[in-house]
C-alpha cells in the first residue's frame, strides 16, 4: 500500500489508520497525515506502532525509533 499523497510505502500502522467519520482507510503516511491529522479524527493500531515521527514548531521530522 501506498501513501495517496506522496507515493512512499505505507507502515502496517500507516495503513491501518481509520477515519472516525466514514470508516475508511486515509492510506497516508504519518508525514502526510500530520498535515491534517487536526481535521481528520483517526483510529490507529497502537499495537502496529514501531516508529514514531515527532513533528517541532518548524515542521522538522525527527525520527524516534521504539522498541
């Protein structure tokens, strides 16, 4: 699966996020999807979650891997 936006290829946590609204998958990337995660209530995997991506004011990515 890929991102709609951008092309990447999707994480099994990306391609599981759910719109609250109309059940359907948003098939974006978290780097995609935080661009609009405030209009677009989602349920997520939390079990699926291996990266997290922390935006900053300036909209930098860091990288934050997890065990």
């Amino acid at each position: 699966m890929r991102c709609v936006a951008c092309n990447k290829l999707l994480s099994d946590f990306e391609s599981t996020r759910k719109s609250v609204n109309t059940g359907e998958y948003l098939d974006l990337c978290n780097h995609c999807f935080h661009t609009i995660q405030g209009d677009a209530p989602s349920t997520e995997r939390e079990d699926l979650r291996d990266e997290e991506i922390i935006y900053d004011d300036d909209d930098d990515i860091t990288d934050i891997w997890t065990e």
